[in-house]
DNA sequence: TTAAATTTTTAGACTTGTCTAAAAATATTT
DNA sequence: AAATATTTTTAGACAAGTCTAAAAATTTAA
C-alpha cells in the first residue's frame, strides 16, 4: 500500500484539522473548543475528544481550557487538506461546468481522497493554478500561500476602478446573487457614488450601472488598478 | 443538502453491494456469506450483520443459511457504483497519465463520491468510454452492460489473431507484468504455436515472437478477427 | 473580589462496523 | 442414517466518533 512513512487521518480528524487551519488564519490565538465546535456544527464535547486524539497525534498543541494551535506538521497537513479542496474546485468549475456556487459540497468529499500522484497531475492537468473558483489561494505543495493585495469592494472610493478578485462569503446564496448581477471574478467594477445613508454604492460594470448593497459590497474583493 | 428521495448508503454498505455483485455476475445463484467474507477480507461473522442490514434497506434478499441475491434496486445501486469505479479509472489514466495498473487503489475510494453531476460530466470529459482500462465494459445510467464476445487468448487455436480487449486478473503484478513484455490493450496477437507439455504459447506481437506461458493465456481476453 | 454567567471538560451512553468464540444449521462422508 | 466436517449465525466485546447531562474551570459583572 501507500501508508507506511506518511501518517494518516481518518476524515474526521482531517476536518478538524481544516477547521483549525481556517480559524487560525483568522484569529491567531489560540483556537476554542467552542468555536470549533460552530464551524464544524458539532457539540464542545466532541471537540474536547477529538482534540486529545490530534494532540497525541502531535498535530495540535492543547492545554486543558487553554484552547488549540495546529503544530508545524498539523499545519502541514491541513494545508494539504486545502490544496486538495481548492485543486477540486477548480477541476470542477474547468473541466467539468460547474458553476462556482456548486462546487463547496463535492470538493468537501475529494479533499479526502488519498494519492499524492493524483493530486500532483490534477495540478498538471489544470496548469498549476494559483486561485480557486471564489478567488481563495491554493497552497502550494509546502503549504505557501500567493498573497494577493485584495480589497472589500466597500472600502474603494469614488470614482476609484478595481478587479473582482474574490469572495469573503461563498456560499451558494450570495454566488449565485453575483451571478444574476453579472459580477464574476475578473470582471472591472468603477465606483460611480457611495450614498451615504444605507452605506450602498453605484458601480458600473460591463457598462452598465449596478446598485450595490452595503453588504455585497463588504463580501466582494477587489484588487485595485 | 442532495440526499431527500434517493437512498443514500454508507461506504462499508456501497462496498457489500459491489462484492456482491461482482459474485453474482461470476455464479448466478445466491452469494453464499463466506464467498462475500472473503472477497472483502472480512469475517463471515461481520457479513451476516450487514447483509441484515442490507437486506432491511432492501437492496438484497436474504434468508438465514440461503446466502444473498440483490433486488432489482440493489443491483441498480451496484451497476451505478461499478460504473463510477471504472469512470474513474478511465479517467485517471486519459487525463492523469496514470498506468492501468495504478488505478485501482484511487478509484476505490473515488466510486463513493456522492454527486450525480459529477459522474454525468465526467463521462462527457472522457466521451462517454464504454470500456475502463482494463477492458472491462462500464455500465450505462440503467446498469446496461456493453457485451463483447471476447474469448481467453488460451482458447486460440494455431495461426489464429485477435485484438488484446481485456484482461481477466488485473492485479498490478500482472498487468506490470504485461507491460513488461508490451502487451496492452488494442494490439494485435497471433499464435504461432501452442505447445502440448506445458499449454505454453508462441504468439507474435508488433511483428516480434513472444514466448506466453499458460497462466498468463488464461488471464488475456482476445476478440477474435 | 465575590457572585453569576459562560465555556470547557468529564462521565456515561449510543451507533456503525468490526472482531472472537461458541452455538446452531447445513453439507459431506462413511 | 448417523457421524463428522463445514458453514453460518448469535452473543458479547471493542474502537471511532458522536451525543446529553452534570461537574469543573474560566471569564464577566456587580
């Protein structure tokens, strides 16, 4: 078989290592059980008990009471949890049509399948992409991220032009309002006004004018020009 | 979520049915619990608790000590778990320049994913493949099998040819073993000889003379010109 | 800085899928 | 047809991962 250097999770213990990942990028504190436990929809109990399995396993550093970091090997491997995801997508989107806001659930079951050869030619067949379909960066095999100078679409001024780089909320609700509104990564967005009131914006796009809400406008990343 | 009107299965029962209908298609009566222990390499004991369950699920028939058959929607559900399996393995070898004899592994953990969507695209990707890599056909959307009348290269007379179309082990030994002496799929054979004392052949292929012992005659589907 | 509220952990239970060992049924042999 | 061998099932146990309810620790508030 193909398991005896490299160590293995089962897929539980890879979500929680995911979910660790993603809280950490975030928060920088140490992770708790609580909020593990929210993004995993799970009770603190069962956090508390897997939590102890990770730690004997030497992916996480856990203090009763004190909360969770990943180790540099936990961070590895979640890491590598998120470059399988994020290839998965763009697989998805590239090669078999699906559209942005279907891709979430079955990359959710990919990420867990195991074969180093698989993931390197996927990577191939796709031409080595640095950005998922929501704009989110692809680790790279050590676990690097590209970082792009991205910001929220709300925080661009008047008058001021940037690129639709990515989304901070990407479920499937709000993808599928940008796609009714024509907004697509890659797509050039000016701000035309910023009423002052209800904070929403006027943008043009493909030349055409769009109102904007506040809140889109606080979800959507725009990379200046 | 995508699992409201049809049955969803857990892995380990996806993995039972699939045992079993590779028996069924070998022996046409019912798969006794031992025959199913072994092509799992499990226990009888853990055979007969699932088959209960399967059989509350209604995917299989069975009466204590009578061994099992699949109902008409368990063999449904098997047909469509073989066809992602050989999909895949289509797949991995079109698109990820895998050999054939590396497939298996991956694509049995690829066969459960969930996603109707995704096997459908993926079929267009390859275009529609009627044969995985090892020759062996992919059952439609229905559970139809493509037949071909292939027939073992060991019951070849002298001076007979054929098309490689299939191979009836394909364990990686033997199909590494294939490579070795540039047997694969699609390539023409002729047998120059059959030797009596040991039912070993002399075959010529890509115009070169090859001696095939009785074994591998045994495990090489040929069509007949 | 005590008291109250919240978070976290523990303890015990449940499910799925597996196992071993023993009992029951079936099959084979003589 | 009785005795033996084999197969299958049952019974009880175990590991992983989850849950609820209660206890312990920490944080917040008064």
């Amino acid at each position: 078989m193909s398991c005896q250097n490299k160590k293995m999770f089962t897929q539980a213990e890879e979500n929680y290592l995911k979910a660790i990942y993603h809280l950490e990028t975030d928060s920088k504190k140490g992770i708790s059980t609580n909020a593990i436990a929210k993004s995993l929809e799970t009770k603190a109990s069962s956090v508390t008990d897997m939590v102890k399995k990770l730690s004997d396993k030497k992916v996480v550093l856990y203090k009763k009471y004190q909360g969770v970091t990943l180790t540099e090997l936990g961070l590895k491997t979640a890491a590598n949890i998120v470059r399988k995801h994020r290839l998965w997508e763009v697989f998805l989107v590239q090669k078999l049509n699906f559209s942005w806001d279907e891709v979430h659930e079955v990359a959710e079951q990919l990420e867990h399948i195991k074969s180093a050869k698989l993931i390197n030619q996927l990577d191939v067949l796709l031409g080595f992409p640095k950005y998922d379909p929501h704009g989110d960066p692809i680790p790279d095999k050590d676990g690097n991220l590209s970082k792009i100078d991205k910001i929220l679409l709300s925080t661009l001024l008047k008058n001021e032009s940037g690129v639709c780089v990515g989304v901070d909320d990407s479920s499937s609700e709000f993808l599928q309002f940008l796609d009714k509104k024509g907004i697509t990564l890659g797509k050039q967005i000016t701000v035309l006004e910023k009423e002052d009131f209800d904070d929403s914006l006027s943008i043009e796009i493909d030349g055409k004018k769009l109102s904007i809400s506040n809140k889109i406008a606080n979800n959507l990343y725009i990379k200046k020009l």
